[in-house]
C-alpha cells in the first residue's frame, strides 16, 4: 500500500466501461438521497413524536443483510455480475413503485395505519434485500473492468460522482419532498433504477473462469432430487460462506479494512437517529434544513474525493483510512456542540472530506488484496458487518437517547469512535504496506 505512481482522470474515464457504470450509478444514487429523504418524511408522518421510529426504519434497512448478506456473496461470485446488477436494478424499481401505489386513494382507503406501516416496512426490507446483491457485485466488477495501478483513481471518480448525487439529492431531495410530497420521490427513484440498468448494458466484461477445485459435480449416483438435492447445495453454500469468511479473517488486509468499516458504522448508525432528530425535530429546521446538512456533508466528501485522487497515491492507505477516521471522531465532538445551522454545515463539509478517504481506500484496498474468486463473499461479509453495526448503533442509541440530551449522547459517539480507532492502529502494526 505504499506509494503508487499517479494515474490520470482522463485515463480512467476512457475506459467506456467504466464510464458508463459510474454513469448509471451517480444517477441511481441521486434517486437513493431521495428515496432517503421521502422514507425519512413518511416515517415521520407515520409515527409522529417518537425518536425511536427512525430507528425501526433503521432496522428494516440492516436485517436484510444480517439475514442474507453472507450467502448474497456467493452467488455474486457464481454468477455474471453484470447480469445481477441489472436484474436488481429492475426489482429495486418494481418494489419502490409498491409504496406510492399502496397509498393511493384507491387503495389506502382499505388500509388501516397499523396495515399501511407494515406495507412500507416490508416494502424497506424487500428494497434492501435485493440491495445486498448490488453492492458486491459493483464493487466486484470494478476490478474486472478497469486495471489493477488505476482502482484508486477509480474509487475517487466513483467517489465523487456518488458525493455530487448527494449533494444534489439531499438538497433537492429535501425541496422535492418538502413541496411536493414523498409519493413523487419514490417514482423519481424508480426511474433512476432504471436508467441504471440501462447505462449497465454498456458495460461488457470477461467473467472469471471459475476452477475446477470452485465448481464441484455431484457423480450420478448422487444426483438426487427434491430434500436431499435442497440440503445438499444449501451446505454447499454454506461452505462456500465459510471459505470466504476464512479467507477474509486470515489476511492482515481484509482484517484492517472489516475492523474500520465496524468504527464507521458503529459511529453512522449513531449519527443517523441523532443527527435526523436533532436538526428535524429540536431545531425545528424541517426536511430543507436536513437536505443542506446531508447536501454539505456530500460537498465535502467532493472536496475529499478530488483530494484523494491527486495526493493519495503519496500516502499509505492504511494512514488514509486511520486518519480520516480520527479527524471524522473529532468532528462529531465540536459538531455535538453546536446550535447553529450554518455552522453544523461547516461541520457536516469538514466531516465528509474527512470520511472520503475512509470509503475510498476501504474499497480500494479490499478491491486489490482479495482475489476475484473470492471478491464477492468478501464484500459481502464486509456489508453485513456494516449492517450490523449500523443496526446495533441506531437501536441502542434511539433507545438511550428517549431520555437523555441529544447533543450529549453525539459527544460520547465522537470520543467512543476515537478510542475505536487507537485501538484499531495498534493492532494494525506491521500490516504490509503494498
């Protein structure tokens, strides 16, 4: 992970794969912020006055990859990946469309409230099911599209075309809903699906031939059907998980990079009931007032992104990711304290060139170390412990912060993930730095 010879943008946006996947995910990712930000909005319409709400619809975002992220990996590596981001893409557009169709004047007439929650929520986690697919299969297909010397200047493309829908998307998110209600958000969200899976066809790729030893034939005396056929490829599945998982637990690398994402999510989950009360609720700024907050933490993961790309290639990635952690800690402290919208933007700008670096060396890092028969499961291990992370933080802090000061609570997260991180640079000593 030392230094790397630097790469240019423009080499890395000929690559017309790549082009066009970074394309179709800027857009999709645009219509995420404001899929974001219209749940936000109907869970609060929803369930009015509650802190815990936020951490329900948290939990219906993370079970799924609890339940499925670890087996999602295998079939990613099995299968085309071009194939199953199209395919999820679509499901995604065909599921978020249910929400504003169960609330129509048609149909939620014979909804009770108690009935049309259970809809959404079940909506929620069938959304984010299929997203478990997605997220390891397009991290996996990065490296098959684009050489191994430009995945770090990929990562900070990707990076900041993801930021600027962001910032776009929180922002006008946050007018859209505010003004025009969530019913539209989630439709503007189908057809970003869409035409994500449109810009995917342009994407072409030689799968990994998988070996001998990765695809095992059961003889004809044990081809069976039915029960038996069903155990067998479930324990072949199984075992499938638990090399990936042995994989990822025996590598210095994947070790670093799985401790990290737990430090960030652990402190996002946090982040994600407290700031959202905070600012909607306390300071009674409404959804515009939490778009520019998100809108100015996308701005500033820009800013890191454009960073990273040019001088990142003169430092270790593991110094990256330590110390954007850190500088992320110390922001939510002097963030916990303050009152002020204009400055909690400031804040939010410093907080998101402080994380860039985090995510993009996280990916990259994984990207390089795994080999592609592995790469899937590992990303999805990887996801799962970012679900459980998120979910643990948002439940436990939803629940303790009903009855103790917001700001308070936010100032233990900043010191908790500063203590996670000297813990995390210490035992990663002596990790190779290639």
């Amino acid at each position: 992970m030392g230094a790397q010879r630097r790469v240019s943008v423009g080499s890395v946006l000929r690559v017309r794969s790549f082009l066009a996947l970074s394309i179709g995910q800027t857009i999709s990712q645009f219509g995420d912020r404001l899929n974001h930000m219209a749940l936000i909005a109907l869970v609060s319409d929803m369930m009015p006055g509650s802190t815990f709400k936020f951490s329900k619809l948290m939990i219906f975002v993370t079970v799924p990859g609890l339940i499925f992220g670890p087996i999602s990996g295998v079939f990613v590596d099995r299968l085309n990946k071009k194939k199953v981001l199209i395919f999820c893409d679509m499901m995604r557009a065909s599921l978020v469309l249910l929400i504003p169709l169960f609330f129509s004047p048609y149909i939620s007439r014979f909804m009770s409230p108690s009935t049309a929650s259970h809809v959404v929520f079940a909506v929620v986690f069938l959304v984010f099911s299929a997203g478990l697919f997605y997220s390891p299969a397009k991290l996996a297909l990065i490296p098959n599209v684009i050489a191994r010397r430009k995945l770090l200047m990929a990562g900070s493309v990707a990076s900041f075309g993801a930021r600027a829908s962001t910032v776009i998307g929180a922002v006008a998110g946050g007018m859209i809903v505010g003004y025009l209600g969530w019913r539209i958000s989630f439709v503007l969200d189908a057809l970003t699906y869409v035409f994500s899976a449109g810009m995917l066809l342009l994407v072409t790729y030689r799968p990994a031939v998988r070996g001998a030893q990765d695809i095992e034939v059961a003889p004809p005396s044990q081809q069976q059907k039915g029960m038996q056929a069903t155990l067998r490829e479930s324990k072949k599945i199984f075992r499938e998980v638990w090399e990936g998982l042995r994989f990822a637990f025996t590598h210095k690398a994947t070790v670093f990079a799985f401790a990290s994402a737990i430090a960030l999510a652990l402190a996002g989950g946090s982040l994600y009931v407290l700031v959202i009360v905070l600012v909607k609720e306390e300071l009674g700024k409404g959804m515009e007032g939490l778009g520019t907050l998100i809108g100015s933490l996308g701005i500033g993961m820009i800013l890191g992104s454009l960073l990273v790309g040019r001088f990142g290639h003169a430092i270790t990635q593991r110094r990256l990711i330590l110390g954007g952690l850190t500088a992320f800690g110390i922001v939510v402290i002097v963030f916990a304290q303050m009152k002020n919208l204009v400055f909690m933007n400031l804040l939010a700008c410093v907080a998101g060139i402080s994380l860039a670096p985090v995510l993009i060396c996280l990916d990259a890092l994984l990207q390089k170390s795994v080999p592609d028969q592995f790469r899937g499961r590992v990303f999805s291990a990887r996801d799962s412990l970012l679900n459980g992370g998120f979910l643990i933080s948002s439940v436990l802090v939803g629940l303790v912060a009903e009855n103790l000061d917001k700001a308070t609570t936010l100032t233990f997260v900043g010191l908790a993930l500063m203590a996670i991180v000297l813990l995390i640079r210490q035992l990663s000593r002596g990790l190779p730095e290639t």
